[in-house]
C-alpha cells in the first residue's frame, strides 16, 4: 500500500506534559483523512508536526515512503505540504494575490509580476472551483473567501498534501456545503487531505477514513463506510455518549431583555440593524437564527455595550442600557460569552487564572482597595477548570497554550459561573467536540431552570432547533418572525433566514403573535 | 536546559562574547586590552571613591529605565523619558531653590514636584494618543525638544540670564553626609534608596494591583479589556503619567543629589534614551531593570577611566562600551525573539 504520509509513533511533550503519544497517522493517496479527539487530544499538535512548527520527540515521518525530517515550514512546502490554520493568517489590508504571492512572489529583474501570478491564480481557481476576486483586499471579503484563499495559497506553492484544521467552526452552513465541494475538486485532482473537524456528520459525509486520538493516544483509524457516528463518539470520548439534549417545558417570567427599534451601522457607517424589536424573558432560552452577515453581530455587539446605537433603545432587567459602557452593562446582570475568542474574549498572554479574573478582577471578593488576591483568583480559576473540564496543566498555563476549544471552555465557565441575569451567548459551542457541546449545552438550561434569561446566537440550525424555547428569525437587520422549535421545520427556518416570509402569513403579524 | 539555567547563561555568556570582542577592538587598534579592562574595573570598582560614584550613576538610569519599562507594559513607546526628566530635573531645582521650609516638607516637596512635573509632560502624549489616536512616538520626541529649550529658558529667566539657578536649600538635598564619609567624598546620594524603593512599588503596581492588572491586559489586547469594560483610553493616559513620574524622579535625582543644581543644558543628558536600553536589557520588568541599570552604570562610569589609566582614546572607550551592551542587549533579543517565536508556534 503506498501512503504518501505516514506519521508512525509520534510522540510530542511540552514540558513535563505528553500532547502526542505514540500516534500513527497514515494518509494515502487521494483520500480525505479526518482526524477526530475530544478539546485538547492533540490534533492541532500533531498537525503542527507535520507542517514543521513542532519537533516531535520520537517517531518518525515518512513523505511517500522517504523517511524526512520537517524541520519547519519551508521544509514542508518544498515536501508539497500546505496547512490551512483555524485562524486565517492573511494580511488585511492586502489584495487577495498579494496575499496569496506572499513569501514566493514572481518577479522580473526584481519587480514583482502581479499580473502573470494574478494569472497563475485564475487559472487555479477555475482548476479547482475556488472561486475568488484577485484583487479584491482581504478585509472586505467573506470568511468563506478567506478560507478559499488559504487553500488557493496552499495550491499555489505546489501543495499536494492539505491539512484543513477545523475548517468548518467558522463556516456558515452554505459556505460548508461548498467547501466540502471543494474538497471533492481536489481529490479528483489527484491531491491528498487531512481534515480536523468535531462534526460527525461532516466526517461521515466526506471522509474515507477516521484516525481516532484520545489524551493524547492514537486510538486506531476505522473506515468510515464501516461505522456511524456513535461509534466515533464513544471511540474519541472513551465511553458511550448520549445526544439528546433533555430538557423541560420553560417557564418564562418577566422581561430581561427588551430591544425596541434599534438601529445600529457598521464600522462604515452602514445600517446593519434596521428597526430590530426582541425580548428576552426570564426562564427561556431565546436563539437567534439566520445567515451570517445579517446584523447579528451588530445587535451583540450594541446590547454589550461594545458597539454604539445609532437609535432605539435596549433594556436589562428593567434599566436603560442603551449606549452604556460595557462595564456598567456587565454590571446591570449580564454574562457575555462573545463571538470572537481571540478578540474580545481572552488576552491570550495572560495565564487562565487573570483571564478568569477578566470581569471580576476589580470588585470584591476578588479584590480590595485596589489590591487582587491572587489566592482568590487561583482558587476561581481552579474550580472553573474542574466543573468545565478545561484540559490544561493548571491555571498558571497562558491561554494561549490551551487548544481552541480549552479556550471556549473557559471562557464559557467565567461567565456562566458569575450567574448573570441575562447571560448572551453568541456561537458558544463554536470548536467545541460532541461531548462539550453537550455540556455547555446542558450549562445553558441550567441557567434558565434558574430562572436566568438566555440569548443564545448561533449558526447551526440543529443546535437552534434543541436548545432554545423560543426562535427569533433574523434577516436584514430586522427580526422577521419568531416561533416555537416544536411548530417549524428545519426547511421552514431555512426559508425565513433567506427572507421569504410563509405563506399566507406576513412578518409584521409574525412578530405581533409574539408581542402579546 | 532548564529555564533558570539559561536565564543565568544568557546574561554571563553575552558579556564575556561582548569583553572578547571589545578587546579585538583594542587590539587592532593597537592598545592593550588587558590594560584597558584593568582600568575599567578600577574605574567601577577601584576604591570606595569609584565605587560610590558608580552607584550614584546607576540611580538615574534605575529610575528612567523603570519609566521605559512601565509604559512598555502597556504597550507605549515612551521615548519622552529625557523630557520628562528635564521637566522634572527642573521642577525640583526651582523648588529647592525658590522655598524655604523645614527639610521634612521640602524635600518631600522637592520630589514630588518633580514627579508631577514629568507626568504632567507625558500627560500631554497620552492624551493625544488616547483622544486623536496620535502616535505617542512622535509626540514624545517632540515634547523632548520643548523640554530641553524650554527648560533652559525658565532657568535663564530664573537666574537673570545666568546659566544656573543656584544651589538649592540644604533643606531640599539628597546629600548623604555618611556616603561622603565612607565613600572617600564621591557624590553618592541618598537617591538610590528612593530609586530601589520605586523599583518596589513598579513591581507592586504590576503584580498586585487592579491597575497593574488593567495596565498589562490593555498592553496585551485593547479589544478583551474593552470587553472586560476597562476603560482603554484611561489607562493609556494613566501609563503614561506613571511613567513620566518616574522619569520626572530621575531627574530630581541629579537636581537634588548629584548636581544641587539646574543648569542651561546644550543638548540631551542621554539618561532618557539610555533608559530604553536599559528597559529592553530588563525585559520590561522590574528586577530587569536593576540589572540593566547596573551594568549600564557602571561601564558607563568606569570607562570614564580608561582614557586616563590606560591611555586609550575616549571613541574606542566608547566603542567597546558600545559593543558589551549590544552583545548583552543581543542576548536579550535573541532569547526574546526565540520566546516569541515559541509563542507564536504554540498558538494553534
Ligand atoms: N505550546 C504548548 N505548551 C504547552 N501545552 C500545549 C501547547 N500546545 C498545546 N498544548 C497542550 O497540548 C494539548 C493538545 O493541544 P491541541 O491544541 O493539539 O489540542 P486539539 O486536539 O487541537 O484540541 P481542540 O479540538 O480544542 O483544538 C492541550 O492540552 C494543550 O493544552
Ligand atoms: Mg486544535
């Protein structure tokens, strides 16, 4: 059999800490290969191997049966290996060749030749289906363009081999759909890929063999044909894993949160959020459903304080919140778990334990007259990595060391565990492994058997379908229906986030069924 | 190796490579490097003299290396710190000159002008970089020249148009009889005692305050502290002022111990800037910053006697000087940039 890649007993430590142990991964030629693990099993680790940023300890890597050493990256790309990372690493303010050219430009007697690579990337593009504006800049596109150009950046230094980490976290469901076309593409072209990815059903939709890792062990590769889902799970997790997400008929009491005719613009000035009504009350999880782009983040952003309204007016708990500043909206009773990690959610050179400590650093008990406790701060930051599970060697580690989905998980516990009044989660199972989301999952409904109101803003329908009571549609800036998960249909969403009202029933009665 | 071991490694390795190749410098150019490093160790360390002038240079650069240091947390590039000091050297000369009160108010007072002195001059770099989104960079070399000029026109003013203004009241020096008594009458001050206590209360505000907390979380990530509802702008403008203060300090250091005096100044002191090295030599914290203050004390003032013991000419002096601290400072930027690069890699 030849493989093109073969990983055989990988081990990489850092520290006194084992992140690959004994791992065997082989790829064969012209497969999609998923790797699967719970948060923190080492996938990104071992990636990072055989891409060249990591030197394992023991074992050894094999490129169509040579046995080579990846002594980093440029090594890889010579080897026709190409990663594209979870977080893009592109240049914002440049052009799509420009970025794509970066680091292997073709010049003539010095000067680079923008117009014969804008070529070269025409050309693959069509190749392969990527379809991309060559001279569009990096900051105006979509994450779905971003991504194409990751994997066009991969293609253009001659990658034969591509290494997709979690690709589809950050995807919308369409754009998904396309890049698992995209897939097909280069399979058919004759190239090779690895795939990181926590949804099941992505992995048996695309893929042709699963290696499985847990803690940092390989479990051994199945075949996809010969399995299902529930078998991964309870291979990657150890032990049998139930799904279903059981919860109890909610009992809403009175407004947390009520929005009424916001109007808020984008950083150019754009109306994003047009005239948007929606309120949260206590004891009910309410979701957000619709296609990215339509002024969620707009409405997340106003009601935390982060973004200024333009008009309208926001109400917590009974308070006027409208253009306050985050801190006295955190204090009016709200929990935020934000959209963006790395950005707004964790400073990524301060340990786990200052990042527990983010929003409470300033207040008792944490601190007095000024001074923190860092006791206390440890003792917090203790108990959140024990109830959320957050892998990491302890709280002293930086955050940035702890895997993507570490991360998400402590971000998670901070806010949650404050016990907010109205707690917002914007996309908080993004990365997360089944069992997680089951977890935080069960967190969120907690809160509401609390009797906390929950807004949960998310793009997996399914996720939508299960957790919250109640659905709140929005397309173009504006909520256009709300309904109960257990009256509509997944097709039924579909078809009121793409702005097509039902039939028979026009929006303004929609919302008004609610009002009342 | 383990992280102690390269942490002690690094430093000492560095400064021997650096001796080695300020002694080539020597050699070719034709004096004696045996005689040259004997001279410069007699210079740090010779006689109580030598000794008690080296601990009163390294003083200021304690105090401007802080005040690099503390903005850098931040993420600022204080380069205004010779300003600052200026402003300061100043406001605590007028003070001591102008005032007559007991020693327990005036030199408290004394001091503390000059502190509010150099934070009030950094306040205006903060503000604007906060406000307008100025670069502090630009503003603070700026402010540099205003300080300098202006500094010398307000000590001609005060001295009708001498170059000096005065002693200043005993009651408002530094001046340590014991230090003169056992130091064979060098010019220690009791400076270095308000120095390292300034190295303390860095290190405190840092490590146990809710500014400190603040102040590095906006250096690290601008858009989490907003999240977290810091007030970014505030604590921009409050880096800033601290560490202005803390230059303001060093200057209070040379008007109220070293010198006793204000003088018309035809360029910068150099203290300010060197304090940048100084910074970068202490990685930004606070014990660092003792060590990059003493070894650039100490080579800065012992050098001062290589062109007398040793006959060499004061530019190779300099020159090997300048060669040590870059190999100290390249031993620092190294393993600083090889940490870097090991963040980097372990962010996934
Ligand atoms: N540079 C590092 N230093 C110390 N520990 C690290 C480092 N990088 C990763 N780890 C640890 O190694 C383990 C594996 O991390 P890795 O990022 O490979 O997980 P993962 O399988 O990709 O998880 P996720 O699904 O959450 O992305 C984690 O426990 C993490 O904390
Ligand atoms: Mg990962």
């Amino acid at each position: 059999m030849d493989y093109v890649i073969e990983m055989l007993g990988i081990r990489k430590e850092f520290g006194s800490f084992v992140a690959n142990d004994n791992i065997t991964l082989q790829l064969k030629k012209g497969e999609i290969h998923a790797l699967l693990g719970e948060n923190g099993a080492g996938k990104s680790t071992l990636m990072n191997v055989l891409f060249g940023l990591y030197q394992p300890e023991a074992g050894e890597i094999k490129v169509n049966g040579k046995s080579v050493k990846i002594t980093d990256p440029n090594v890889a790309n010579d080897l026709g290996i190409g990663m594209v990372h979870q977080h893009f690493m592109l240049v914002e303010k440049f052009t799509v060749t420009e970025n794509i050219i970066l680091g292997n430009e073709l010049t003539k007697s010095g000067i680079i030749n923008i117009k014969d690579a804008a070529k070269k990337i025409q050309s693959l593009s069509e190749m392969y289906g990527l379809e991309v504006d060559p001279y569009a800049k990096i900051e105006d596109i979509s994450v779905g363009m971003q991504q194409r150009v990751e994997i066009l950046k991969t293609l253009y230094r001659g990658a034969e081999i591509l290494i997709f980490d979690e690709p589809t976290a950050s995807l919308t469901p369409q754009e998904i759909h396309e890049l698992i076309q995209i897939m097909k593409r280069l399979i058919q072209e004759g190239k090779s890929i690895i795939l990181i990815t926590h949804k099941l059903q992505e992995i048996m939709d695309v893929s042709d063999r699963v290696t499985v890792i847990r803690k940092g062990e390989g479990i051994g590769t199945v075949i996809t044909k010969e399995t299902n889902p529930n078998e991964l799970a309870s291979l990657m997790v150890g032990r049998q894993v139930d799904f279903t997400t059981v919860k109890d008929e909610a009992n809403p009491t009175e407004e947390s949160l009520v929005v009424n005719n916001l109007v808020v613009t984008d950083y150019r000035g754009i109306e994003k959020v047009k005239g948007l009504n929606l309120t949260v009350r206590k004891g009910e999880i309410v979701g957000i459903a619709g296609i990215d782009g339509n002024g969620q983040s707009e409405l997340i952003e106003s009601i935390t304080g982060l973004r200024k309204v333009k008009s309208g007016s926001i109400k917590i708990n009974g308070q006027d919140v409208t253009n306050k500043k985050p801190r006295q909206i955190t204090e009016a009773g709200v929990g935020h778990i934000p959209q963006d990690r790395h950005k707004h959610g964790l400073v990524m050179d301060f340990s786990i334990g200052h990042n527990i400590a983010l929003q409470t650093y300033y207040a008792p008990p944490i601190s007095k007259n000024g001074i923190i406790d860092y006791g206390k701060v440890s003792e917090l930051a203790q108990k959140i990595i024990k109830d959320y599970d957050v892998r990491t060697q302890g709280e002293e580690t930086l955050a940035r060391s702890l895997s993507g989905g570490n991360q998400q998980k402590a971000i998670i516990g901070r806010e949650v565990i404050r016990n907010p009044e109205l707690l917002i989660a914007a996309l908080p199972t993004r990365g997360l492994d089944v069992g997680a989301i089951e977890f935080i999952h069960q967190r969120l409904i907690e809160q509401r058997d609390k009797g906390k109101a929950v807004l949960l803003l998310s793009f997996e329908l399914d996720e939508v379908m299960n957790v919250s009571d109640r659905i709140a549609v929005i397309y173009d800036g504006q909520i256009v229906d709300t309904l109960q998960p257990k009256d509509t249909t997944e097709q039924e969403l579909g078809l009121l986030m793409a702005g097509q009202h039902k039939t028979g029933k026009d929006v303004k009665q929609g919302e008004q069924q609610h009002v009342e | 190796m383990s992280n102690r071991l390269v942490n002690i490694l690094v430093p000492v390795i560095s400064v021997i490579l650096g001796l080695l190749v300020g002694a080539i410098v020597m050699l070719v150019s034709g004096y004696d490097p045996v005689k040259g490093y004997t001279a410069l160790w007699n210079g740090i360390f010779g006689d109580s003299y030598a000794i008690g002038e080296t601990i009163r240079q390294i003083t200021p650069y304690l105090l401007s290396g802080l005040a690099v240091a503390f903005a850098f947390r931040t993420g600022l590039f204080n380069i205004g710190v010779e300003g600052q000091l200026l402003v300061g050297w100043f406001a605590a000369a007028y003070v001591g000159v102008a005032f007559d009160l007991p020693m327990y108010i005036h030199l408290p007072f004394a001091i503390i002008a000059a502190a509010v002195a150099g934070g009030l001059w950094a306040l205006v770099p903060g503000l604007l970089k906060a406000k307008l989104q100025v670069h502090e960079v630009i503003v603070t070399i700026m402010m540099n020249y205003i300080a300098l000029h202006t500094t010398n026109v307000l000590i001609r003013a005060m001295s009708d148009g001498g170059e000096n203004t005065g002693t200043i009241k005993e009651t408002a020096s530094l001046k340590s009889v014991f230090f003169e008594s056992i130091t064979d009458y060098s010019r220690l001050h009791y400076g270095i005692f308000i120095a390292l206590a300034m190295v303390l209360v860095m290190w405190f505000i840092l490590e146990k305050t809710t500014i400190g907390f603040e102040l590095k979380a906006v250096g690290f990530n601008k858009n989490a502290s907003e999240y977290a509802g810091m007030n970014v702008n505030k604590n921009i403008i409050l880096s800033m002022v601290i560490s202005g203060a803390f230059a303001g300090l060093a200057g209070a250091m040379e008007a109220l111990g070293t010198f006793q005096y204000a003088s018309v100044k035809g360029g910068f002191t150099g203290i300010g800037f060197d304090g940048i090295a100084v910074a970068l030599l202490g990685a930004n914290t606070p014990l660092g910053v003792v060590f990059g203050a003493t070894l650039f004390g100490a080579l800065k003032y012992g050098a001062l006697n290589m062109p007398n013991a040793a006959d060499i000419p004061v530019e190779i002096v300099s020159i090997v000087i300048a060669i040590i601290i870059f190999f100290v400072a390249c031993g620092y930027v190294i393993r600083y940039f090889l940490e870097k690069k090991n963040k980097k890699k372990e962010a996934k």
